[in-house]
C-alpha cells in the first residue's frame, strides 16, 4: 500500500496500467486509518495480496480476533474488503486500492485538513523508523548487502520538472505491480522492497544559488 503526499494525478500513457488513487476527505476514515495495527494491515496486503485474520496474526504478532477487529473496522470505513471464500477469521481480504491519497493542502473541511496532516505524519513517522532500524544496524538479509542501500540527490528543478521527476519515478515502480497478486510473475530471489521517496524544495539554500548558477546535481549513493 502506497500513499501520496500532496500529488496530483496524471493522466495514463497508452499502455500504462493505472489506478485512480483513493483520496481521503472523511475526517472520521482518515482517524480509523491513524492506528499502528490498521497501518500495518494495509501494507501487508500490499505485499501479501490477500490475508486471513488468522495469517494476519502470524505476520505480525497480533491475536487473530484484533487482526479480525482491525480488518472489519478498516472494512467499514472502505479500505478493505472481502475477497470471497473462508468463514470466520478464516476469510480473506483485500485492499480497495493499493494507493491511497492524503492531502491535508486540498481539503475544503478544516477538521479534515487537521486529520490529514496528523495521518500524513504518522504515515512518514512510519516509514522513518522502518529506514532508521534498517539502516542503522550492520545485518542484512543474505544476498541484498549491496542492493540494500539509500541515496540523497540535490538537482535544480521548476515545480513542474519536480512533479513530472515523481511521476516518472511511480511510472518506473508501476512496472513491478500484480506481483504481490500473482506470484507466478516474481523472479527467483524476490521479496518485498520498500520504496521510499521525498521530493521538495530546499528553501533554505535558494538563496545560494539561481539562473545563473550551473544547475550541477550532488548525488550520495551509501550501501
């Protein structure tokens, strides 16, 4: 499960394959979706495709009657739903949609902008802290020490080439889509890897530099 930060839509390329992302504007969705265990459902079906309450559980360590709890709550507000099959804690489930769209800048209800930022946090808090325990210890999974790794890049850009540069960059990831549905389509050796980016300005050094400057990028590149 992805989710976007402020990005506009873009219109699919012939060819492309696309999905309207799921925009949040119902400040009571945006607080049921704010809870460590219903975040962490929405991302293990987005690897998983689909998950029992029970494989829930297994995955990450909750009893299956709160993962079974979690999964209806994130079912009536629309996240997820059922995939057909199975009875009790034994029926699998599915994410609506794999993207979904938090923009606290768009929001017309001043509660909704509020919960929107709180959630976006939260969301970006999440994926921090997952980068910080990666990262910050020397073990790697077997095979992946030099595909592990982090990159910092500083580029000058108009806010049009920083929306098209992030586009561009989901249009890649896109390639890799249905596989966590199909795993007839996964290469021998694949897992499941976070992708992680943030594109904006740096206000602060703006003032360092401008047209006449040599639009030189400096790039970090550490395993």
């Amino acid at each position: 499960m992805s989710s976007e930060q402020e990005q506009p839509g873009e219109a699919p390329e012939p060819g492309d394959t696309y999905e309207e992302p799921l925009s949040l504007t119902d400040p009571k969705a945006m607080r049921a979706l704010a809870h460590p265990v219903r975040m962490a459902l929405l991302e293990l079906l987005s690897v998983a495709g689909t998950v029992t309450a029970t494989q829930a559980s297994e995955a990450l360590g909750e009893s299956p009657a709160n993962c079974a709890f979690h999964l209806r709550t994130l079912a009536k507000y629309g996240f997820v739903k059922e995939a057909g099959g199975g009875r009790g804690r034994e029926r699998p489930w599915a994410a609506v949609q794999r993207t979904i769209r938090i923009s606290a800048t768009e929001q017309t209800d001043p509660q909704a902008a509020l919960e929107a930022e709180a959630l976006g946090q939260l969301w970006r808090e999440r994926w921090l802290d997952r980068a910080r325990r990666v990262f910050g210890s020397s073990a790697r999974v077997p095979g992946w020490e030099r595909a592990t790794q982090w990159r910092r890049s500083t580029v000058f850009l108009s806010p049009d080439e920083a929306m098209r540069l992030t586009q561009e960059v989901q249009h890649l990831i896109d390639r890799y889509q249905g596989r966590e549905h199909d795993p007839s389509l996964r290469p021998v050796g694949a897992l499941p890897v976070e992708c992680t980016y943030f594109t904006f300005p740096l206000a602060e050094l703006a003032r360092l530099g401008g047209p006449q400057e040599p639009a030189d990028s400096q790039s970090q590149d550490i395993s």
